[in-house]
C-alpha cells in the first residue's frame, strides 16, 4: 500500500520520517541515518525537512590575497580539489600572492513588458520617469539606504518581438540580495504598471550578475613552475596553450572552467552562499561574446606566466540562511572575511588557484596521476579499510589489475587474514 502524503508538510518531522520510511521500506537501521543528522533548526530552512546530508569540510592553505593571508574552508566531496587549491596557492605565494579588484557590486533584476506595440515609445516614457521610479525602489526597502545601499540606476532594454526588460541595479550592501531585490522590482513594477497601462510579464532578479564583477590575477616566474623533468619555462607555454584552446574550443572551456568552479562552489557552499546562483551567472558570462570560453586567461613572455580570472560573484555575508547556519558563520571567522566584497575576491583568488593546479598537472604528468590517488583512498574507505590499513591496502590496489569495490574488499580480506596468521 502506498503512503499517505496529503498534508506532508504539515506533519511533525517524526510522522514526515515514519511516513517515507514505510513508503520506502527502509531498514530500521537505514531509517535511523534521519535522526543521526537532524538538526531542529533546519526545519525553518526548507520543506519537507527529513534530516541533513552532511559533506566534507576541510581548508585550503597557503592563500596570500592582496597581502593578506587566508585560511579558506571549503566543503566538497571531490577528492583532490582541496588539495589542487592549496598546491595552486602555494606557487603563487612564492611569487607574491594574488592581487585582487572588486569592479562592482550590485545587483541586477528584471521587470519584463510583453506584447508591447510601440517598445521605443515605452521605453522612452520609462526613461524619463526613471528618477521617480529610482526612488518607489528606495522606498520598498527603506532600511537598505539607510545602510549606504540602494537603488542606483534604470537600464531599459528592447528584447524584440515585443518584449521589454526595465533593468533595476541595486546596491545590495553585505546580502546576496535576491530577496530584497525582488520586493524592490515589485514595487516599481506596479509603477511601472499604471505609467504604462500594462501589467508586467514578470519580476524578477538575474543572476547574471555583470555588475558584481571581480578580477584576481598573479604574475610567477617560470621557474616556479618546474615540475619533474619539465622545465618552468616549458611548463608556462604549455599552461598560455591550454589557455588559448579553452578560448576557442567549448569543449574544452566547459572542463576548464568546472574546474575553477570546484574552488568556487566549495568556498560558497562553505559560507552559505548560492552556489547555484554563482554558477549560472559564471557560465553565463562565459558565453557573453556569443561563444562559451574559458573565464580564465593564462599568457608567458618567456619568463614570467601571468594569470587573470574575472567573473560575476555575487555573494554575501548576511541574510537567507547564513545566520541560521552556524558553521557559515564559523566559516567566515576562518576566512577572516567581514565584507561581501572580500568574501568575493577571496572566492575568485581560489578559483585561480584550482585553475593554475589543474592546468599545471594536465599539461605535466597528467591529471589523473594524484587524483586518483585520492579516488582510491576514498575506494578503500568504501570497502572498509581502517586508518591504519590504508598505506599497504593502497600499495596492492594500485597494482592490482582491476581497482573496483569486489578487489578492494578482496585484498583488505587477505591483508587481514596474512596478519592474523602471523
């Protein structure tokens, strides 16, 4: 018999689990992981709460951004990536660090016009009420000027085919701002509704956020960039080449830039952040020419390589779950971040990191050699190896002709069995 989910949210968690357990035939013990990581708390943070599902923490080191040091968590379940991050910094800490530039920081949202038989005569009528609306926008959040933040300027855009964009920049102050930004856009929207005698398709916020931009960049000399048998300055031509392929070829881009978004994603996750919203923008922006490139450029004059990132990051400090989420705020301490400015550059300086660490390795010995180092490790911990076994089990998987959970299991078995014997 099915279960029954009328009302489901509005039962107390302990009917909501009991209800998906039985619908599920869960085990006693698999029923039991909800409670291991409730937190009452979280009930307040989405629906249908049943428990958390908890990733790995861990911090990057070895950060220097605009002189100052940092220690950065990052929450990710991929093996390497933490590593890749620290690995990136420490050779561009030998040089320097990263600079960083804060371009802008404000926010964008739409109210869209459709069907419109005169888009021009439209915008015009808009653009010349654009100060009165500037402030209806002010008045909606009255408590975000008071803070130094508020409405800064009306973009009108002609979509085509009828269509209207009345663009809304919005300084946002230490918040993300897409809840404050949408109640905002509301405001004008009505405005707009009874200047125009037309009621809005929608309002809404975008998350391609082309005026929250932030560049990091960094200079190293060659010879920082030695790696085995290839020499630095070898290894910096072949970084600029991997660049320029990422710049005209989208297949390779899209790989490019997952990987400065392992970085990104794992310091937003960390600190609370929309890490969905950073990624859709970032990608976005990738593509703003008309083709998807690489966010990241790499050049070399023979000596020195020099590395630049610049991209969308709209992030905050304050506001939706972060204040809820204690270790976002922990997280914030770690990072000695007080801005959302910094928090910012701090996040594009990693993105940096990861991307020099991954391009250095593919162009080198190739990149699987230490990630699946990590892949195993995280194979054996699957197949029940202890702490302790780890070393030899290691050793005889990676000579082991297949390197799967059965084979794993296998030879943690012998192992056992060889010292018991002894």
């Amino acid at each position: 018999m099915t279960a029954d989910f009328r009302h489901f949210y509005q039962k107390s968690w302990a009917e909501r689990t009991a209800i998906v357990a039985e619908n599920a035939h869960l085990s006693s013990t698999e029923a039991a992981l909800f409670k291991k990581y409730y937190l009452p708390q979280h009930h307040e943070i989405i629906e249908n709460y049943l428990t958390d599902y908890p990733l790995p923490m861990g911090v990057a080191v070895n950060f220097v951004i605009d002189e100052q040091p940092r220690i950065v968590p990052m929450v990710t379940e991929e093996p390497s990536v933490i590593a890749a991050a620290s690995n990136g910094a420490k050779i561009i800490k030998r040089a320097g660090g990263f600079k960083t530039a804060l371009n802008q920081r404000e926010m964008i949202g739409q109210i869209v016009l459709e069907h419109l038989q005169d888009p021009e005569q439209t915008a015009d009528l808009i653009k010349a009420h654009a100060p009165g609306l500037l402030k209806v926008a002010d008045e909606a959040h009255p408590s975000l000027k008071k803070r130094g933040g508020g409405a800064r300027q009306l973009r009108v855009r002609q979509l085509g085919q009828g269509y209207l964009s009345i663009d809304l920049f919005v300084d946002v102050q230490a918040a993300m701002g897409a809840n404050m930004l949408n109640t905002m856009l509301e405001a004008v929207a009505k405005s707009i509704g009874v200047l125009t005698k037309t009621n809005a398709l929608m309002s809404i916020l975008s998350n391609f956020a082309t005026a929250s931009l932030v560049t990091a960049t960094c200079e190293l000399p060659v010879s920082l960039l030695q790696a085995g048998r290839y020499a630095g300055d070898l290894v910096a031509q072949k970084i600029a080449s991997a660049s320029t392929v990422a710049q005209i070829d989208p297949y390779r881009a899209a790989t490019h830039n997952k990987g400065i978004m392992n970085g990104i994603d794992a310091v937003a996750i960390a600190t609370g952040n929309d890490w969905r919203a950073i990624e859709s923008g970032a990608h976005a922006y990738a593509a703003k020419d008309g083709q998807y490139r690489g966010m990241s450029t790499w050049t070399t004059d023979g000596r020195i390589l020099s590395g630049t990132l610049t991209m969308p990051l709209p992030v905050g400090v304050v506001g939706g779950s972060i204040k809820i989420n204690e270790l976002a705020q922990l997280n914030q301490r770690l990072l000695g971040v007080t801005t959302a400015g910094d928090l910012a550059k701090t996040m594009a300086a990693v993105g940096l990191a990861q991307n020099l660490a991954a391009l250095r390795a593919l162009v080198t010995t190739g990149i699987q050699q230490g990630h699946m180092h990590l892949q195993l490790k995280s194979l054996a911990l699957a197949a029940g190896a202890t702490p302790s076994e780890l070393p030899i089990i290691l050793q005889r998987l990676e000579q082991a002709p297949q390197q799967d959970l059965a084979t794993t299991q296998q030879l943690i078995a012998a192992y056992r069995q060889t010292k018991d014997e002894n």
